[in-house]
C-alpha cells in the first residue's frame, strides 16, 4: 500500500512563495537575551523598592515636621496670650517635650528676649525707643534619613508682645477703723507705679465721707481734697461743701510723666473748721496711662 507523502509547507497564492507553518523555521531566545532580560527585570524591581523605601522614609520625615511645627505654633500661641508683665525673662528659657506612644520624642524651648524699637537718631539710645518682649520657640526631634542615620532637625518660629500703649492702674481704700479729717492734710491713699516710656496720665478720684457729728458744722464748711504726683500737687484742689456732698470726685491730667522712674500717685484731704467729726467710708483711684507720642 503506498501512502502518499503530503508536503509540510503551505501553498502560498499564486506567484509567491511557500511559507512555512507558525513555529517551523522561527528563531528563539538565546541564554545572553534572556540573562539580560532578567538583569533589567532585577533592576526595575530593585528600583521600584527603593522608591518604596524612600517614600516611606520621605512620608516619615514630613509626619514628623508637621507634628513638630504643630507643638511649636501651640507653644508660640500660649505665650504670645501672655501679658507682656507676665513674660519674664529671668525666667527664660522655658523647656519641656512631648512623647508619643511609638516612642518619638518632640523637645520645645521657649526663650524671651527683651528688647527696643529703634530709632532713627543715631545718637539717640535704642533702649529710648519702645520696648518689647521677643519670643522664639524652637521644636527639636529626631529623624532617619535614607541611609538609616538618624539626623537631628528642628522647627523654629518667633513672636513679638510689644509693650502696651495704655495702662490702667486701681486703688481701693475701705478703712477698718475710723480715720477723721483733720485741718491738716493728711494722706488717704497712695498708689506706686512704674512704665517703660514716657506716658500722659488721667487720674480720676472719689472718696465718700460719713458724718457722724455734724454740730457746730457751718453751710460753708469745707473739705478740701489734693492729688500729688512725686509730692507735688497737681492740677485743682477740690473743694467740697460738708453738708452738701457725701461723695467726693475729681479728674486730672498730668502730661510726659518719664520713663524708668519709681513714680507714687498720692490722695489727700483736710477740712478748714475745727467742728465736727467726719470720718473716712471708702476712697478709690484709677489711673488711665496713655503713651506720649
């Protein structure tokens, strides 16, 4: 039985040629292709790694910067809600950290610096200028770089509280014990202060009076009432009728009071007649201090 042999390749269309069937007569890959293949696959996944590593390592830095900026600017806003008294300097710096549960550590330092406006006379001190308290809060903490060295970092941030342009200053008198008027001036009640630059003044008065033995006190019969400044007295004397008026008031202006001196504010009274016995209830004192400009 004879089998006839049928012929492997294709018949092409006419006036082309055979073309053999789809893996006959193809070239494949050669050990050096595929040996470099897998080297650049090997660098690709090496790179993708490192890329992973790196943005972890990058998102780790910027966790830990915005919590330190974050324990810095509630630091700098606790301060700067201080008064500017409150800030003292001898008392700086202020130190403290924080710790969170995966063990990373924030460290804050506040310092205050006192200092001066300056001005534009070169001749002039600076210290003559305005004052103001400077506040710098620093925020340290540690961080990991790509090479698995830890690094130290910080945050830094500054303020101002500048000193104040108006002081208001309170005095209360309520005696315990009787204390008379007299035909020679005697002091009711003092109150001491003190400002770093040069201020105008307004100080306002009163003082209320009980009578308790009005004999023999004449219409014209009078209280008389006087503010001092350093001793010396200031402005109008009040002069009050007995038997008119329990309460007492007076306002004065006192102007370019100096800078960097102990100054003492001090109300007096006296009566002009030996008759009657008028005694002291209650006396109080503000002073509204407003900057010279």
């Amino acid at each position: 039985m004879c089998m006839k042999k049928t012929h492997l390749l294709k018949r092409a269309p006419k006036g082309g040629t055979d073309v053999p069937p789809f893996g006959f007569g193809t070239r494949g890959f050669s050990i050096m292709e595929i040996v470099i293949s897998l080297i650049l696959l090997g660098i690709g996944v090496l790179a993708v790694g490192q890329g992973y590593k790196a943005g972890r390592v990058f998102l780790r830095q910027s966790d830990n910067r915005s919590y330190a900026i974050g324990v810095a600017n509630q630091k700098i806003e606790e301060y700067l809600a201080k008064t500017y008294e409150a800030l003292v300097v001898e008392d700086s710096p202020f130190r403290g950290s924080i710790s969170l549960k995966d063990e990373r550590v924030f460290n804050w330092e506040v310092t205050v610096e006192k200092r001066w406006e300056g001005t534009d006379d070169p001749d002039t001190d600076e210290r003559e200028g305005i004052p103001y308290k400077f506040i710098t809060v620093i925020c340290s903490y540690q961080d990991r770089n790509l090479a698995g060295r830890i690094e130290e970092n910080e945050v830094r941030m500054v303020n101002i509280v500048p000193y104040p342009a108006v002081h208001t200053e309170m005095a209360k008198v309520i005696p315990r014990n009787e204390v008379p008027c007299r035909q020679t001036a005697s002091t009711i009640m003092t109150l001491p202060f003190k400002y770093e630059t040069d201020k105008n003044l307004m100080i306002v008065y009163n003082i209320t009076i009980k009578i308790l033995d009005a004999n023999d006190i004449g219409p014209l019969d009078t209280i008389f009432t006087e503010c001092t400044l350093d001793g010396g007295v200031k402005d109008i004397v009040t002069r009050t009728p007995i038997l008119m008026q329990p309460l007492i008031s007076n306002a004065l202006g006192v102007q370019n009071v100096k800078r960097d001196t102990p100054h003492v504010i001090e109300v007096r009274w006296y009566k002009d007649a030996a008759a009657g016995n008028i005694i002291l209830k209650e006396a109080n004192i503000v002073i509204l201090a407003t900057e010279r400009k």
